[in-house]
C-alpha cells in the first residue's frame, strides 16, 4: 500500500515516528510530506534529526500566513503531490491547518483519508483548531482515536463506522525515547536548574499570544509566583510579547524554543507545568507531573477528569492561587494507551478494507 503521510508541525513531527515505523516494517511504501508550516531549525529540523523521522519526499515549504492563505496553498501543492503519487491512502494528524488541507484535498480527490487523534472536541468554534478537527473528522474514512472518549464524541457526531481506539501515538513517542532522552540532553544542568525546583510554561495558542488582556494577565501571573519559572517562547509569542513591550521578573527565564530531548527533559525535571499547548497538557500526564492549563476549556478533558489537569483560564488571581495549591490524586488512569497505538494502526491499515466515503 501507498500511503503518503503529512506533518507541518510539532505535535505532528512528534506522531509521525510511531506510526512511520510500523507502517514501513509491515512493507509498506510511505511518502512523507512536509507541508512547511513549521519551518525554522528549532520549531521543524531539530525533530527530523532527533527522532529519526525519514527525509521528506516532498517540503511544500508554505511558511507562516494567516489560516486562509497558509491553509490554501497547503491544499494547491499538496493536490500537485497527491495527483502525481496517487496514493492508495493520505494520513493526517492532529487540528492544524496542514490537518484540515491534508484531509480536504485527499476528500476532493476521492483518495482514502485516516485522521489519526480523531474525535477531540474543545467545543469552543472560536479556536482555529476546532475547526480543523471538525472538518478532517467529518470527510475521513477511517479515524484513530487517542482515548476511549473522543470515541464517544464522534458517536454523537453519527461517526460510528471505521472508528478505533488506539491510544495516544505521542505516548509511544515519549516511552520510545526517554531513555534517548535521559542520555543526551544536558538542558537541566546548561541552564542551572534543580529537579522539582522550578516550574516549566509554554504560551503559543492565538487566543492567548492575539489577545493583548489575556497576554499581560499571564505576564503578571508569572512574574507573580516566587519559583523559577522557565519559558521556550514560540517565535509568534515572542514578537506578542514584544508588541506589548512584556517585562519578566528575574525568575522568569525566557528561552528559545527547545527539541524534543529537551524539552522531555524539562517536563521531566519540572515540578509543574503550565500551559495552553494539548500536546505538552498529554505530556505532562504521560511523565506524572500536574499540569495548569492556560484556557478556558481543553479538548484533553480526560486529564482533567482524572485530577492531573486544572483549567486555570488567563486570570492572574486562578493562576496563581493553583500554581503551589493545585495536587493531583496519587493514581493516575491509563487513558492514552499502553504505548502501542503506531502498531495498531498500522495493523488496522493493512487489514481493515474500507471504501471511500461508505464509512458509516
């Protein structure tokens, strides 16, 4: 089977190994496409060369732009590529604009499409990622669920057939390269931090780093808590914080962003986590440690449900009220898998026969 996989982003880089893995042990040809909507060596690069994600076949290199433009010329490349490959199958991932033109063009085209962390709802239509999710959910034909619950919400969507709980591929991720981790990255000790002694922050998502009221409250909220804080800033939230001319307290130690090994470690190592990314929310969960979300509502509510994750908004007064009170429960419930989503997705692939648009 010819399957052509795509990624622009992160959490996509991130999913991608597992899955890239098993597909190419059980034989099958895959066509790794990089949309290009992450494109600079530590926000892209670095995850190729510290995952041992293959080379892309094809980089659209499409760059930053607002979502109609980006998610555009996403669509007319990628439609190029896919008319010339003529796949038997277009994997995307996750709620990003390479998500939503990756399953679009593949529909249009009437080629299979397999949505991998289907059915993930924050219910709030105000988040470009909502969207996304909504609409590679509605036109796949197979869909690949990170928990036992987003298997629920496509169900009351009236998506029922070629859905499958598979677990979470970025816990395969994380199992499959802590040790890798552990041994490589020395990022605790070049930045002078002490296990359990600090607390870690990521900021990137539009309704926080766009919205100037909501930026400064968590810019006091952090220069509020007497703890180093540390902070991998997104190249967007840097120029945001600039606009608003932000100033840190000194325990506040703002940094460029980090590669996986890196920031794993700084997960690790931290003694909380705040932030308003999904990806890092499931990170801090597969490595024990609380989490503070910066939002008003979370398509990860199994965390939250589960006690390790607190909805903190962007209120000074809720961040930092949680930031030494909140404690999650002694246990901790394995909703995201057992570390072996990759193969049984691919497992699936190989033996599932599904025809296009007859998924119900």
């Amino acid at each position: 089977m010819k399957v052509v996989s795509i990624v622009g982003s992160r959490p996509e880089f991130i999913q991608a190994t597992p899955v890239s893995r098993a597909l190419r042990a059980l034989g099958h040809q895959e066509i790794l496409v990089h949309t290009g909507q992450h494109y600079d060596y530590l926000m892209s690069q670095t995850f190729f060369d510290e995952l041992g994600i293959p080379a892309p076949d094809y980089n659209l290199e499409v760059g930053s732009g607002g979502h109609g433009r980006q998610t555009a010329e996403i669509l007319t490349r990628l439609e190029d590529v896919l008319l010339k490959e003529q796949p038997d199958l277009v994997i995307v991932r996750g709620d990003t604009n390479s998500t939503l033109a990756g399953a679009l063009a593949a529909s249009k085209l009437h080629i299979l499409s397999a949505h991998i962390e289907a059915g993930e709802r924050s219910f709030d239509r105000h988040m470009p990622e909502e969207i996304n999710r909504l609409v590679a959910d509605a036109v796949a034909d197979l869909h690949f669920c990170a928990s036992r619950a987003a298997v629920g919400r496509l169900a009351a969507e009236g998506i029922t057939g070629s859905v499958h709980w598979v677990g979470d591929v970025m816990l395969d991720a994380s199992i499959q390269n802590r040790p890798i981790a552990r041994s490589k990255s020395d990022v605790v000790k070049r930045l002078g931090l002490k296990q359990g002694a600090y607390s870690l922050v990521t900021v990137h998502r539009a309704g926080n780093t766009d919205d100037p009221a909501r930026l400064r409250q968590i810019v006091e909220a952090l220069n509020s808590v007497n703890e180093t804080v540390v902070f991998p800033a997104h190249p967007r939230t840097r120029k945001m914080l600039a606009q608003l001319e932000a100033r840190f307290a000194d325990h506040v130690k703002l940094i460029e962003p980090v590669g996986y090994f890196d920031m794993m470690m700084l997960e690790e190592s931290a003694r909380l986590i705040a932030t308003d990314s999904g990806g890092v929310q499931r990170e801090a969960y597969f490595l024990s440690r609380p989490c503070l979300t910066l939002r008003d509502e979370t398509e990860w509510t199994e965390t939250v449900e589960a006690g390790w994750n607190k909805l903190v908004g962007a209120e000074v007064e809720r961040i930092v009220e949680a930031w030494f009170n909140f404690a999650p429960p002694d246990e901790q419930p394995p909703i995201f898998g057992d570390g072996t989503a990759g193969q049984k997705i691919a497992k699936i692939l190989t033996e599932e026969k599904v025809v296009f648009g007859r998924r119900r």
